[in-house]
C-alpha cells in the first residue's frame, strides 16, 4: 500500500502504522457524511394539503325588540262640569239645582219635581240650553222690582215683562225681539240663531257678538234686555 501512495504522501507522513489507521479513519468518515448528504437531498414525495372549508358563521337570533315603555301619565282630574240654576214658582220642589252642562230647561223642571197640571207653560222654552247662575220662574206673574227698576218676567210670560220690562234673550222668540228699537226680522233672526249656536246668552254684553250690532244700537238695548 506503501508504494500506492502519492509521493509526497509517502515523503510527508513517513507511511508510518498510525498514519495509515488515521487515514483510514478519515476515509470512512469522509464516506459516511457523503452518504448523508446523498441521503438527505434525495427527493421526496410531497402531499398536497388538505382543503380546509370555511365555516360559516352560524345565524344568531336578533335579539327580541324591547317593547316601549307605556307610559301613561296621569290626566289631571277633570273640573265638574256643571251649572247651577235657581227655579221657582210652579214647581214641585223649587230650589237651586246643579245640573250638567248642557241640560236644558226642561231637565231643570223635571229635577224640581215637574210642573203641577193646569200650570201655563205656552211661552216657556223647555228646549233651551241653560245658562249658570239663570233664575227660571214658572207660572208666576211679574213682581215689583225696587224703586226705579223695571218689574221682572217670569219664565212663563216667554221672557217679555209686562208694562214695558226687559225682554229676555234666551226665551224670546223672533216676533218678540222684532218689536225692540232699531231690531227688524233679520236681526231679531240673528239673535235667536246665536243663541242656537252658543247655547244662549250668559250676559247681556254678549248681544255685541252679533251680526248687525254694533256699539251704537248696543246701547239703545242694553237697558231694554237681559239674557
């Protein structure tokens, strides 16, 4: 093996027993690493991955509407609605009465017991709409008043006082307010139409809010009515 060797192997190493276990040692080593690195650069086989599919995104319920709050909120008590009359006369039981809005005379007559047969009732308007605080006399003839004023009208004479006394505004029909200074047909139909349509007068300053009265004729009447 000696003389198999390169020349200036021979002449560095002096061929000597270790030399040659040591170069063998280093032969097998330097062949054992080149079958690794054969080894491990040998192709592989690769595998594709495997297609993951996406969840999908599971459905919630929305959540339930919160219904709103029913807040009810206290009224305030309604005011009584009422009016209070005074009837006399011929009645059963006369006195003050508190009635509903909207009664009318004839409610008023039935709350004080009614009227006794033979009672002359031609020229009360039992339809009318009553007025607060109104004084409704039935049957009674007129009564003298004190010095200086007019004698008052029952209910029952239709608003129209003897010896020349104040004509009512809620009870006179048309043909008595047509006999009144400066009041013809048309306006005495005017004053029964807005007391239709207001429910009557509660005072004689509200005859003004009439079509065709204006502050002149007013004044010629205010003294020759009342509501």
């Amino acid at each position: 093996m000696r003389e198999r060797l390169p020349l200036w192997v021979q002449l560095r190493c002096g061929l000597e027993r270790r030399t040659l276990a040591a170069l063998a040692v280093l032969l097998v080593v330097g062949v054992v690493l080149a079958g690794r690195l054969f080894w491990s650069g040998r192709p592989e086989t690769v595998h594709a991955p495997e297609v993951v599919v996406r969840a999908e995104p599971t459905a919630t319920t929305p959540a339930d509407p919160v219904p709103p709050v029913d807040r009810q909120v206290a009224a305030p008590p309604a005011a009584p609605s009422v009016v209070v009359v005074d009837v006399s006369g011929e009645v059963r039981r006369p006195g003050v009465l508190r009635l509903p809005t909207g009664a009318r005379v004839v409610d008023a007559l039935r709350a004080a017991g009614g009227v006794p047969p033979g009672t002359d009732t031609t020229g009360l308007n039992r339809a009318r709409v009553l007025v607060d605080g109104e004084h409704i006399l039935v049957g009674v003839p007129a009564t003298a008043g004190p010095p200086g004023m007019p004698a008052a009208a029952p209910e029952g004479a239709a608003g129209v006082a003897p010896a020349g006394g104040p004509i009512s505004l809620n009870s006179a029909t048309v043909e008595q307010l047509d006999t009144l200074p400066g009041v013809g047909p048309v306006l005495a139909r005017h004053i029964v139409d807005h007391r239709t349509r207001h429910g009557g007068f509660r005072s004689v300053e509200e005859l003004r809010e009439v079509r065709g009265i204006g502050t002149r004729r007013f004044a010629d009447l205010r003294t020759l009515v009342r509501p």
